[in-house]
C-alpha cells in the first residue's frame, strides 16, 4: 500500500474531490449554474449583507483574487449586486438579488443533504465527532493557509 494512503492530506484531498463532484452533479441535475465556492460566498452574503470582497474572502477563507472571480460571475447570474458604500466611495458593498435569494432558499436543502451524502459511512456520533476534529485540525493551521479563515 502507497504511504499516501495513510496521509490526513490525501485523504482530505479524496473527500473534498468527492464533495465537489457531488455538489456539481447534483446541482447541475436541478439545473442550478453554482460552484461550491459560489455557494459559500452566496451564504456569506446573506448573513452579512454589504460587506465587501475583502471581507467576504476571509469569511470563507479564499484569496481575494479568487473572490473577484467568483463574485463578478454572481453578479453576472444576477444573484448579487455590487453598490458603492456610503461610508466609502472607493469601496463596493455586497447584496443578494432577489434571484440570488431564491436560489439560496432553492439549493439549501440540497447541500445539506449533500453533506449528509458525503459521510454516509459514518453513523450520527462517527459524523458528528469527525466534524469536530476537522474543525480542530483546521483550526490549529488556520494561520498557516494563504487564505486564512476570519470570523470576526
């Protein structure tokens, strides 16, 4: 057996391969035109409407050129809209459209039985548990990613 196979970063690299093909299969069988980072940056809208890019790419733990990608492609499918801030002029605040909280709503449940999918060979306590140590470990090298993860 090839020592990868035993590497937390391989296997991580496995399941998250496995996530995103899911995502874009199942999605794209209901007709939704999403990435899995479009997704996240969606959800990070909603829950925090006018923040800007920057922000918004240390939500969800993206670099910000990335982000710009993402977020021009959103307002391009007219589920966000940029507005210049008031407080700001140089700065562009984040909005859902209506269509982009009609897909949200749409789409939510179907990530979330996604995500149920992903580990379905784990019982409830196995996944729960897993979840807390993914959390933990990523957690521990947050400052080590080029994205870093910022929740404030």
């Amino acid at each position: 057996m090839l020592e990868i196979y035993e590497m937390p970063g391989h296997l991580v690299r496995r399941l998250h391969q496995a996530a995103v093909s899911l995502f874009m299969d199942e999605t794209g069988k209901r007709g939704f035109d999403l990435t899995p980072v479009q997704y996240a940056a969606l959800a990070a809208i909603q829950t925090r409407p006018g923040l800007d890019q920057a922000t918004l790419a240390s939500h969800i733990a993206y670099d910000r050129v990335t982000i710009g990608g993402v977020v021009d492609r959103l307002v391009q499918k007219d589920l966000v809209r940029r507005e210049i801030s008031s407080t700001d002029r140089r700065a562009r605040e984040l909005y859902m459209t209506d269509k982009g909280l009609k897909t949200l709503e749409e789409i939510r449940p179907l990530v979330r039985q996604m995500q149920e999918t992903l580990l379905e060979g784990l019982d409830a306590d196995e996944k729960e548990r897993f979840v807390a140590l993914l959390r933990k470990a990523a957690d521990a090298v947050n400052d080590r990613s080029r994205a870093p993860l910022k929740m404030s």
